[in-house]
C-alpha cells in the first residue's frame, strides 16, 4: 500500500513544502536556491535537477570503516580488506573503527565514530543496524555514508517502515547516504590503463552491472559504478546528474528495478540530455511478472511501464532491454564520434549475409541509401559487375584478399550520404577475413565515419577478433546482428536528439494563467463533475465546445433546439454519468421539436428508472464530419499528471492505440505523440477524404497540458472523448468530456 502511493505522496508533499517551508535535507539547497532564483513551475515543483557534489564519495580523503574487522572467516573482514585496498588506490586515509579492537590489519582502531582522529568524508557501515549509528555520524559532519545492511524495504512492510526511520535519521543527519542493501561495487577496481571517453555505470542489483564492468577486458574504460540499492537517501538520478557533469563519462549505463521519484529522474535526465552525455537504461517491469518481482527485490514503486517508456523517450534516455544490449550500446555511444550523416551502408563478403542484415536493419528504421550511379560504377572498378553494389555492397569475396578490399572500403566511407560503414562477418575465413579486419581498422583511423564489425564466430579467440579489431579504439566490434542493429540507431537517434534538444523545463509555466483562476471555480473536490461542467473547465483553457445549452423541460429544450440549430443531439447531464450511450441516454440527429420533446421525456424517464440523478438535458450542435480522437489527463504513481492521446470512440479502448507523454513537453513532443499512433493515417486523409486540422488537434493537446500543470493533483482524471478533428483549418471540438476532481 505504501509503494502504490508513493509517488503520488511525494507530488503532494513537495506542493506542500512550498507553501510551508517543510522539505527534507536532500533537497532543502535546491528548493531555497530554486525558490530565489524563480526556478519553481507552476505547481510549485523544481525546474532543474539538484547536482549532489559527489568528489568526496568517489574520491575521499579519509574513510571510516565501521565495524571493521581483521578476524579471517568472517564476511566483515574480506569487506574491509577489500576497502583497505581501494582506499590505498585512491590515496585515502583509512580509519577502523571498532569498540573491542586496538587495530585492524596493522591500522590504529578508533573504539566510535567520536574518536575518529580526523573529521572522515566517507563512512562504510559493517553493521547490522545502520540507524544508531546515523546520529554519530551526523555529529562528526561525516559528508557520506554506505549501508551494506539488508532487511529493509526490499523484504515488505516491517522493512520498509525500519527504511523510513533510517531516511529520517539520515534527513535529520546532514549526511549522504548509499544504501541500504547496496554492496561493495562502487569500490572495484576499474583499469587505468585504457584511453577515451568512459561509462559510469548506475546498478540497483549490483550483480547486473558485471556485464558492463567487463567491457574494461574489452577495451572500453568505466570511470565509476554506483550500487544504489534500496535509495533511501541518494538515488540512480542523483547519479545520473553528477556523471553527466564529469569531463571524463562519454555514457551513462543504467539497469533499474524500480524509480524512486519520477520527477527527479525526469531532471537528472534532462541534465544529461543539455550536456549531450547520453543514458542507456534497462528497466525491469515490462511486465506485470517482472513489476511484481522488482518490487519484492528493491522496495521501490515499479511506474506503469507504458508511461516510463514515453518518459525516457521524451528526456532521450536509450532504453534496452537485455543486458547484453546495455553493454554494446552503451559502449558505443560512450566511443562514437557524432554521424556525419545518418545513411548506413552494409558491406559484406556474402550477398546472402548483406542480404540478411539489411533487411533486419531496414526493419528496425536504420536508413540504407541506394548509392549513387557514379559511386557504384566506381566500386565496380574493384568489385565484379554482376554483383549487387547498390546497397548492400556484396564483393564477392575474393578482393578483400588484397590490394582492392581497402579501396574498396575508402570509396564507400567517401560518400556524403554515409554516416556508418557496417561490415558483418559470419565467421573467421583466413586469410580473407584477416586482411579484411585489418582494412576496416586501418580506414577507420583516418575517418571521422562510424565503421562497424560483426565478428560472428562463436569462439572468439581468433587473432584478427581479439588483437585487430578489439585492439582497435575507432571500430566498434559486435557479436551480434541484433545489437549491432541496435546501437547503431541508439547512436543516430540520440546524436539527431541532442542536435535539436531543447529542454521543456525552460519553457513550463511559471505562474498560473488567467484560465486557472476561472477553473478553481468549477471545481468540487472529490466528485465527478457533469458533462455540462467539465466542459465548462475545458472552455475555462480555450478548448472549442459545440453549442450547447442545459435545460430542465422539454419546452425548453425545443427553444434551446432553435436556438442551437437542427440537426441536434440531446444528452442526459449528471454528475456520476460516465457511459451514457450504453444506457440509451444520448439521442443523435433530431430534426424536428417533437423529436426533441420525445427525446427529453425518454431521456428522463431513464434516468428516474435507473436511479440517476441529473442536473438536465444536453441539446447539443451536432458536429458529423471529422476524425474522432481522445485526450485526456490521468495520474501516475511515479510521474504525476499524464496526457494521452489516441483515436477516439471505443478504438481507443478495442486499439489500445495511445500515445503517452509527461508534462512539461513542448509542440515537437505533442506533434510526436501523434506521430505514434497506428491510425495516424486517419489524421491525413483515407479513402479520398480529406487531412484534419492536425495543428488544432495538437493545439488541443498543449492546452490540456497546461491544464494538468495547474490543476496538478487536485484534477484527478480528464477525457476528452470524442474530440472531434475538423477539416484542415476548421478546428477541433470537445464532443463530449469527463473530469473527475480530487
């Protein structure tokens, strides 16, 4: 129960804080320097991500080990061998503190933390219970602290109450900490012998992350690996901000079970994304198995999946979905120089290889250009005429053997239109493939292009794999088709968005608009408001209606009738009226006033039958021509306020065909969200009609978002539904609308 409302409690208590001056210590500087410096939206949340100075956590000067133990056989004194060994690598003063013991492994023991013979920038806990230990720390203005201990949130209520009591002792403390149920990950040993940008890897299980940490033996450096566990205090965005400042990260890596707060990852992400650093994610909860299972692991709330995915999507996190994925994309966007085009070229001794891989890459929306005539007429110089050289370039084999196989592969990389030279190679066949590798390495020095390897062989331990190309730090080498496929479009996809990012923080509302102050009025907290008045709301934001009046007879009715215009359509109007039209409480198309008098009278004679209360009859302008779409408004655990969109009527709940995004998000995102749809097709025109006015529709769209940014948590559910998308040009209109008030 805790968990399902988490998010939701902390939207509610930053509003609260705002107002009362009450936040915890984690975030007290950026809500006061938010606070002064007006970088606070609408809603009273913060507009930029708090970047926690974390020098002194990855690069200490002095640590206490609490706990510490030198006695052989116990877990407690591998851990502290192992830091003792990390702090000698990092050049910090290590401190043993233990009540019983005068020294450990040859180093002078402080009996408590209040005898520590300097003030220590880390404390590592090898305790069973962290929490008496917090205060002490807190008074000896510890920066840091890692709790290895379990048994907290991750093992269900009792946990996750002894969790809450340490994050207080923590707030209370001043300190920082990691953990708990975390482990010894951030103090590995990473390789200083490897050149390039590196990875900084975020793990909340730390055994996942092993893949990627590997990738040192490959060749590729990592600079530093946060175990998060639990996340009582720090958490996998607090991480995300401080690598995506760090001259020397070129990709964050991140495997996540479950999102702490949405908004301060949403933050942490759009830090990453204006620093160009990119962020490739797997996260767990796909599905409801793997939801439930990542619960019961960390403790944390596992957000509707389809909304994390249009989250990352928005902020241009890379999401991946299997750890080997995570380590070759991430390697790649870490080493990767900006594409100087986005068209792929795919160059293979096998037509049938070319073939195969071209067709998944076409599939999965890598761009493949036909070359030119005068570019295959030149490769035609060196590669036989029969063979195919349009693109996919098949040789043929033979003149990668010799002189002709590095010619070859400079005239493909000389094309303005290539960006990317992927070269498959299904499996060692000395000498060719040999000579082969060593081309590709040897023209990839003198490029700026991406090239590309697949080494297909299952063993691995060839010499042109292991020496040529993983010896090479220009060409990225891959063990499969599919994640080759897939960092090849991370890596387009996320240079394309950082070209043109531009971050929706700085444009949210700041203040309320003249249309909040006119919807506060139609309100009333904790009831579902009629049709009549939710449309009274969406007018309130300058969203189009039809004509309409409420009336109470059926003799008004047939004067409201003549005043809206025949055609009409009549509605029965309720407060607690969700489905009208499967209780026959919408009549369509009356013409005449005895139709609608008729209508009036078996309207509410229904509505008397079935017990419902009304507060009158609809007569509506009947609006027939356009596209039925939906919009609307919902709350995520994790995320807060939501707008969707999709296709209109009861498709949008047979198609499930919806698209997601999370406030704020500009035009270009709005634009995208239609750009998702399956029956996007319909919005531009099918079957010789003609294309709606799709800027109306989008139109709609940013309105109903300013309405979710004010309104926040007190608007608990809107939709739109059908709106109505005119012709190109006409407009769109909210045909019907339900809200629901918190």
């Amino acid at each position: 129960m805790l968990g399902s409302t988490h998010g939701t409690l902390t939207t509610h208590f930053r509003a609260r804080v705002v107002a009362c001056g009450e936040e915890p210590h984690a975030a007290v500087h950026s809500m006061t320097a938010a606070a002064a410096e007006g970088d606070l939206d609408v809603s009273g949340r913060p507009l930029h991500a708090t970047v926690p100075d974390l020098d002194r956590f990855f690069r200490p000067e002095s640590v206490a080990v609490i706990g510490a133990s030198d006695t052989e056989g116990r877990p407690r004194t591998g851990i502290t061998r192992q830091l003792v060994a990390w702090a000698e690598r990092v050049g910090a003063r290590l401190h043993p503190v233990h009540p019983t013991r005068e020294s450990v492994f040859g180093r002078p023991c402080s009996p408590s933390v209040a005898d520590l013979p300097e003030q220590v920038d880390l404390a590592v806990l090898l305790v069973g219970d962290p929490l008496p230990v917090i205060e002490e720390l807190g008074q000896a203005k510890v920066k840091f602290a890692v709790a290895f201990a379990s048994g907290f949130a991750e093992t269900g209520e009792e946990g996750a109450a002894a969790q809450a009591r340490l994050a207080a002792a923590v707030e209370r403390s001043g300190l920082r900490l990691l953990g708990p149920n975390t482990n010894l990950n951030a103090f590995e040993a990473f390789r200083d012998d490897l050149d390039g940008p590196a990875i900084a890897l975020i793990t909340q299980s730390g055994h996942q992350g092993r893949p990627v940490y590997t990738l040192q033996e490959l060749g590729v450096r990592l600079s530093h690996w946060a175990p998060t566990g639990n996340e009582a205090d720090l958490e996998t965005a607090d991480f995300i901000s401080y690598f995506s400042q760090r001259p020397e990260v070129g990709a964050i890596a991140c495997y996540v079970e479950g999102l702490k707060d949405g908004r301060s990852f949403l933050l942490a992400a759009d830090r990453a994304a204006r620093a160009g650093v990119p962020v490739v994610a797997v996260k767990v909860g796909r599905t409801e198995t793997g939801a439930r299972t990542a619960a019961s692991h960390t403790g944390k709330l596992t957000g509707a999946d389809q909304v994390v995915d249009a989250a990352m999507r928005q902020f241009g996190v890379i999401r991946v979905d299997g750890l080997d994925e995570l380590q070759d994309t991430a390697a790649l966007l870490a080493r990767a120089r900006k594409p100087q085009a986005d068209g792929v070229v795919v160059y293979s001794i096998s037509g049938g290889t070319g073939a195969h891989f071209s067709d998944l890459a076409t599939g999965a929306g890598l761009k493949l250009p036909t070359l030119s005539e005068e570019k295959q007429r030149e490769l035609h110089e060196w590669i036989p005429g029969y063979l195919n050289v349009a693109n996919p370039v098949d040789n043929g084999g033979h003149p990668v053997g010799d002189w002709r196989g590095r010619k070859i592969i400079d005239a493909i990389l000389a094309d303005p239109d290539v960006g990317v030279l992927i070269c498959p190679i299904t499996g060692p066949f000395p000498p060719m493939s040999d000579r082969l590798a060593q081309d590709l390495v040897d023209a990839a020095e003198t490029t700026d292009k991406l090239v590309c390897v697949v080494w297909g062989s299952p063993v691995g331990t060839e010499d042109a794999y292991r020496t040529t190309l993983l010896g090479s730090s220009r060409v990225a080498t891959f063990r499969t088709f599919g994640n080759c496929i897939t960092a090849v479009k991370a890596c387009l996809d996320h240079h394309r968005f950082a070209t043109s990012y531009r971050s929706p923080f700085d444009e949210a509302p700041r203040t309320p608009s003249p249309s909040f102050r006119k919807a506060q009025a139609l309100m009333r907290p904790g009831h579902q408001l009629s049709e009549h008045a939710a449309k009274q709301l969406l007018r309130a934001y300058g969203i189009r209606v039809p004509r309409e009046q409420l009336v109470t007879s059926a003799a008004a009715a047939v004067r409201a009738a003549g005043l809206v215009g025949f055609p009409v359509v009549m509605k029965a109007s309720g407060a607690r009226l969700a489905h009208k039209t499967e209780l026959g409480l919408v009549k369509v198309g009356l013409t005449s006033a005895s139709q609608v008098r008729d209508a009036y009278r078996e309207l509410t004679d229904i509505a008397r039958y079935e017990g419902i209360e009304l507060d009158g009859v609809l007569v509506c302008q009947m609006i027939e021509r356009g596209v039925e779409m939906m919009v609307g408004v919902t709350h995520d655990a994790l995320f807060g306020p939501t707008v969707t969109i999709g296709l209109g009527g009861v498709l949008v709940e047979v198609l499930h065909d919806a698209a997601v995004r999370v406030p704020p998000f500009g035009e270009d995102q709005a634009r995208a969200m239609l750009g998702e749809l399956r029956g996007r097709a319909l919005l531009e025109g099918v079957r010789g009609g003609p294309p709606v006015d799709v800027d109306a529709l989008v139109e709609v769209v940013l309105r109903v978002q300013r309405m979710a940014l004010e309104l926040g948590d007190d608007l608990a559910e809107l939709d739109i539904n059908p709106l109505m998308v005119l012709g190109r040009g006409q407009g769109a209109v909210a045909l019907d609308a339900l809200a629901v008030c918190r």
